[in-house]
C-alpha cells in the first residue's frame, strides 16, 4: 500500500553501469551546493560577503572541472569522493588561497581541486610515493612536489598566515600536525578522517589522535584505552598505504588472520601533546557533506569517508 503512493519507478536492470541524473537538475544541485558551501566558508572565516561571485559562472566552471577530474579517473579508491571535490574546490574559490600545502596528495585528487581552482598560488604536494599520481603532466608542472621530505621536515619561507591553507590527508598524528602547523606560522589547517570514536574504528591507520580526540583530551587520563577490530577484506585501508615498511608489516601481522585488534592507549605524554595542540585552536568545524547535492556516480558505493575538520590556529 506505501509503494503505491511512492513516486518512484522501479524496473530490473539489464545495462545501466553507474547512476545517472539529468543535466539539469545536475546543473542545479550543483549551484545549490556551492551557495551552501561559500555560506559555510563566510560564516567561518567571516571575512566577504557574496557580492563578488557569481554563482551561474561558478557552477558551470565547475561542471567542466568535474568532467576533467573524471576523465583523470580521479575518484577511485584512494581519492576523494566528488562531494568533498566541490567542497575542497569552493573552499578555494572562496578563500582564494595563496598558498596550499597538500601532506597525503596519492592520486591527487584533492591536489587537482586547488589546482582547478587557483590561478597564481603556490600550490605544494607532499607524498613518499608519488608514483600512484594520475594528473597529467601539464597540471602536476603547476605544483612543486616533494617526496622526499615529511611536512615537518619542510621549511616554508614569507608564508602569508591568512590566506595559506594546509590540508593533512596523511594519516599522521593531528596534534603533532597541528604543533608543527603553528609553529611553522599556518592559521587555517583541514584535516581529512579526523572524526572521533566511528571514524578511528574504520580504519587500521587512523590520525590518531583525530581532532575530536584533541578537543576532549581534558578528559582523558593516563592507562585508559580502547580497541577495535580491522577485518580484512572489509575497508581496505591496506591499498591507501604507500610506505613499504607499513605495507610489509600489515601483510605480515595478518598473514593467518581475518582481522586486526587495534589497540589506543593514552598515557601522560601523549595526553599532554592533545593538551597542547588544543592550546593552540582557536575553532575547529566540521566541514559540510554535499551528499544532499551530489549523487554519486556509483551504485550503492560504500565508503570509509569520514569526517573533515577546518581548524583556525591562534
């Protein structure tokens, strides 16, 4: 009786591959998704209003963007999904980034988003292993790349604090990024699966300790810990890995077994480095989901994607 006053077509499917949505109404759920993303992006930074954009222009720059992105074959495993493309894109339509700094670029999806959106900044990519790199040569020539130096090992020079962006994509410690961050002279960091509790669960590298982790330390204590089961098979973090120490080990602890326990245990230093890079925030925010605007291009795609944090340092 409820399918009778549902408003949907359902019909067995012999060849349709990937979903599909009409240009049109594409076209207008992506302008929708921009305005809410630069309303987000002013509310944060509250520095511009909207006079200065046009959000016909914007959207369909976008789409011709996105176009691209795919035929780079930019969303695939290891890349970010288009959602947080267009998010990250907007950020630097809005921001009007001079400086990015990318630690964890792999595919470079998020790498390509600042390259699409930016004309004259200084765009730098950080990654041990850039082999899996699938931009191609005129728009990597855009970028400076290093893959022989960690993001703390670089030294940034006349970096312009308010209009400089770092995005950590790395897996790596968020309150040592974001002690190295400040005292490297950064204001505004995003960090990409820095979510709490569901999000470190989901993976067998997470950036531990992740933001909301940092945020909370006030009520952690030293010998208190937690654990969770990585299955195999199930969220392939294994193919995100680049290191080949990392690769080895993984394949050697589950070499005979279907799952890893995980164990995070705080002790007193590392409570204290929470307690200090939580010093140093001024406001961390999640950054907004477009799935209400997107769809993705997948049928029922599951995905590990967690959440993102936009941080401002004092």
């Amino acid at each position: 009786m409820g399918n009778e006053k549902c408003p949907l077509a359902r019909d067995l499917n012999k060849s349709q591959k990937i979903n599909r949505i009409s240009t049109p109404l594409k076209k207008s759920f992506i302008y929708l998704a921009i305005q809410y993303s630069f309303d987000f992006f002013k509310n944060f930074f509250q520095k511009q209003s909207f006079d200065n954009f046009d959000f016909e222009e914007l959207t369909s720059e976008y789409l011709k963007i996105v176009d691209n992105a795919y035929t780079f074959n930019l969303f695939t495993a290891g890349g970010i999904l288009e959602k947080d493309f267009l998010l990250l894109w907007c950020l630097h339509k809005y921001f009007r980034t001079e400086e990015y700094v990318e630690s964890g670029v792999f595919i470079g999806s998020s790498l390509y988003a600042a390259i699409s959106a930016l004309k004259d900044a200084s765009i730098i990519g950080i990654d041990p292993n850039l082999k899996n790199l699938k931009l191609p040569n005129h728009l990597v020539s855009k970028c400076k790349l290093i893959d022989d130096k960690d993001f703390s090992e670089i030294n940034f020079e006349n970096i312009s604090r308010n209009k400089s962006i770092v995005f950590f994509d790395d897996h790596i410690n968020a309150a040592e990024r974001i002690i190295e961050s400040h005292y490297k002279g950064f204001e505004y960091l995003i960090f990409d699966d820095a979510g709490g509790l569901d999000d470190i669960s989901k993976r067998l590298y997470p950036s531990f300790p992740t933001i909301p982790i940092i945020m909370n330390a006030d009520f952690l204590s030293p010998g208190e810990e937690f654990t969770w089961i990585y299955k195999r098979g199930l969220i392939k973090d294994e193919i995100f890995m680049t290191w080949e120490k990392k690769l080895k080990k993984i394949y050697q602890i589950i070499k005979g077994s279907k799952s890893i326990r995980v164990t995070a245990k705080f002790d007193e230093a590392l409570i204290n480095k929470c307690l200090l890079a939580k010093s140093l925030i001024k406001k961390s925010v999640i950054l907004p989901d477009l799935g209400s605007y997107i769809l993705p291009s997948k049928p029922m795609e599951i995905s590990t994607n967690g959440s993102k944090y936009i941080v401002q340092l004092i």
